[in-house]
C-alpha cells in the first residue's frame, strides 16, 4: 500500500514537473523571441555605424589616392579613388536602408549626400585641372580650401549620425541585458525544480555510456581490422609498383639491345653495300650524289638509333659505372639548359649492381628535368657518397625552391617516380626547398653487397 501511495506521488510528481517544463519551455521560448530581437537591433545599429564609418573611409581613401596622383602622377595611386567612387553610391543606398526607420538618420543622411557628391565633383574637378592645366592650377583649387570646408562638413555630418547610432546601440543594449538577467533568473528556477529529473537521467545516462563504449570498443576492432587490411593491400600495390618499374627497365633494356643487334646490323650492312656500289662507279657519275645523300641519312638513323638507346638503356651505365654515367649525364644536362652541373662522387670507379645503378640514373635523371622545367638555377650539383652503412645522394640546386605543397600532390608523377624507386631499395627519398634559396633532393638508401666484378654489364647485353 505505502509502495503504491509512493508509486502514485512519484507519477504525480513526474506530471507536475513535465507540466512545469511546458509552461517553462514556454516562457523561456518567449524570453528567447524578444532577446533575438533586441540582439537583431543591437546587430542592425552595429551594421549601421560600420556602414557610417566604411563610407567616411571611402572618402578619405579617394582624397588619398587623388594626392598621391596630384604629387607623384603616378596613374596607381588613383586605384583607392577608383574603387571609392564605384562602391559610393552602393554603401550610400545600404546606408539609407539600414537608418530609413529613424527620422534623425534620415535627415541627417539627406544631408550629407549632397555633400558626398559635392567632394567627389571637386576630386574629379582636381583631377582634371591637373591633367588640362597642370601644377599650378591645382594649387590655386586646393588654395581655396573649398574641398577642406566640404570634408569637414562631411565628417560632422557622418559624426552626427555615428553619435545617433552610438545612442541607438547603448539603448538596445541595455534593453539586451535586461531580457538576459530574465532568462538567466528563469534558468536558475527550472535547474532548481528540475534537479531530481537530472539524478533520474543520469541513471539512463550511465546505461548509455555502457552501451556506448561497447559500440565503441567493436568499432575499434572494425577499424583495426580495416587498417590491417588496407595495410596489406597498400604492400601488395607497393610491390606490384616496383615489380612493374623492374619490368619496364628490363623491357627497356631488352627494346634497346634488339635495336642495337637488328637495326644498327641493318644500318651497317646497307651502309656497306652503298660504300661498294659507290666504290664500282665513276667518281663524276650522278649517281654518285645519290648514294652520298642515302649514306648521309644512313649517318643520321644511326644517331636516332644511338640516342633511342642511350634513352632506354645508357650503355654508359653498363660499360663504365654509375661514376661515370652521372659525370655523362650532368654534361648533357649542362649542354641542353646552359647550366654549370657539378658531380661528387665517392669512387671515381665505383661499381654498383644492376638495380642500384639504373635507380640512381633515372631518379637524377628525373631530378635534372624538374631542374631545367622549374628551377630557373644557376648551379647544380649531384653528389654520391657513402655515409656509414648507406647510400647518400644528393641533387642541390640554387633556383626558386620547389613548393612544399607539391611534394605530396598525387599529380606530380616525376616526384613520385623518384620516390618509388628509392622505396624498391629500402631506402628514403626526401626534398625540400626554400623560397629564393633552392632545392635539395636527398636519396638514403642501404649498402648492398659487393656487387661481382661483371655485375653492372648483367642483363644489359652487348649494347
């Protein structure tokens, strides 16, 4: 019985606080409703004295821009007057908006627009003397103090309306206070009454907060578990890059050595059978002029067909080292781009494996293209060293800088390309570049066993 006497009081209880949270929601959305309204006029009377203010500053930005000109006549300095007399009109109709409800503003703003057309007249009228007449005729307009007189008007009819608007925002503001400390004391009674349906729901919040965690501990898994995968499908694509890199290269190198077993055999023996065609004929023959054009184009596929090669597989490479592909390939740079290209090296006959060796060429490569592209430098220096148990390259340059952002742009494949082929060696690949101070492109990557005595020419052929 006392247990049902308890249930009951506690429903009624309940009742009465939800029916007072009604009557409270009520009076408190009420409150709210007069508070955005007093804010919107606090905001309005704000927006009314920025208003003010910014078209005072257009005026002023226009007499700026119109003595610099009269001083230097220098046609940049007329920009602020420009700008001030394309937006003049604007902020003076938004002005106009914003104080049309109050009859002071109104008749203080009629009167201060003739006086804002009258000041830009005699800037044009400034203006145009001196550009008609000169100095001297400028002098006598601004002697006469017209232009001081009208602008001191002004300003102290944009002040009166700025101390209105100031009137109008201490008013408002006020009237904002007061609706907040009604709210704040109605706030305080509904916490007041309220306090034993907060100890209910934190009853229901704890429940939440177990479930919740719950949620979030599975959430973690699923995540942890997501991450493993992508992981492992990031390896996979890793790997599946290098192994086609490693590809291309040995296609390339492939491409190149059939070039240079059927095409360079080809080009010889026609060169051949031409020499002894040419042989057996008179000297004054015609056709002698002939076969003299067909060996001279003979001459040219064979430099097509050479440097076709040196593209795909720089015999260089395979037949004198890394050492002295690089010092090759930095005089070729400085012969394309007109730029002096330095070369270090730790060895002068250093002698790397097959993989090593193509993926320092081309990440130099690459790095010297992006110079003559994007640099602008006039110095470049390429240095291989070895530094403990690693592989120190470096590319430095003394042009623009390259843009921080550029390195992680997925578009920027050059980059990337770089950076994958170090990747496929275990090492890392970083660049970094100051504004007006340079590049710098550096390659660590592992020291590899002693490659054999025949390890760079393994693969390559006999090109």
């Amino acid at each position: 019985m006392i247990v049902n006497r308890f249930g009951i009081l506690g429903f009624v209880v309940l009742f009465l606080a939800a029916l007072f949270n009604v009557a409270a929601l009520n009076m408190a959305e009420q409150s709210l409703g007069a508070l955005r309204d007093t804010a919107a006029w606090v905001r309005h009377t704000l927006v009314a004295q920025n208003a003010i203010e910014h078209l005072y500053r257009l005026v002023v930005d226009a007499e700026t821009g119109q003595r610099g000109y009269l001083l230097t006549r220098d046609s940049t300095y007329l920009a602020p007057y420009l700008e001030a007399r394309r937006q003049i009109a604007a902020r003076v109709k938004e002005l106009r908006d914003l104080v049309g409800g109050n009859p002071v503003q109104a008749a203080q703003l009629v009167t201060a627009g003739p006086m804002l057309d009258s000041r830009f007249t005699q800037l044009e009228r400034s203006l145009a003397l001196m550009r008609e007449h000169g100095d001297e005729a400028v002098r006598g307009f601004l002697l006469s103090h017209e232009g001081q007189v009208t602008m001191e008007s002004l300003r102290l009819a944009l002040d009166g309306m700025a101390a209105e608007e100031r009137t109008q925002y201490e008013r408002r503001f006020l009237a904002f206070a007061e609706n907040q400390n009604r709210i704040r004391w109605g706030f305080f009674v509904e916490v007041g009454i309220n306090l034993f349906l907060v100890t209910l729901g934190g009853i229901f919040l704890a429940h939440d907060a177990r479930r919740r965690r719950h949620e979030a501990a599975a959430a973690l898994q699923r995540n942890a578990e997501l991450a493993k995968a992508v992981q492992e499908r990031t390896a996979e694509l890793t790997e599946l890059s290098h192994y086609l890199q490693r590809m291309q290269d040995d296609e390339k190198a492939k491409i190149a050595r059939e070039i240079h077993d059927e095409l360079g055999g080809t080009l010889a023996a026609a060169k051949i059978d031409l020499q002894l065609l040419a042989d057996k004929l008179p000297s004054d023959d015609p056709r002698q002029t002939r076969i003299a054009r067909a060996m001279a184009g003979i001459d040219d596929a064979v430099q097509v067909k050479r440097r076709i090669i040196e593209d795909l597989r720089p015999t260089i490479l395979d037949n004198l080292g890394i050492g002295a592909a690089l010092r090759w390939q930095c005089s070729e740079f400085s012969k394309r781009a007109g730029v002096p290209c330095r070369v270090e090296l730790h060895d002068e006959n250093l002698r790397l494996s097959p993989a090593y060796s193509i993926a320092f060429y081309r990440v130099v490569q690459e790095a010297l293209t992006n110079v003559s592209k994007y640099a602008q430098a006039n110095n470049v220096a390429v240095s291989l060293q070895r530094s403990g148990d690693a592989w120190l390259l470096r590319i430095a340059d003394d042009g623009v800088g390259i843009d921080t952002t550029q390195c992680q742009n997925p578009t920027a494949h050059g980059l990337l390309s770089m950076r994958e082929r170090v990747r496929a060696l275990g090492g890392e690949f970083s660049i970094k570049g100051q504004r007006g101070r340079g590049t710098l492109a550096e390659i660590r990557v592992p020291v590899e066993a002693e490659p054999p005595a025949n390890a760079e020419r393994a693969g390559a052929g006999a090109l």
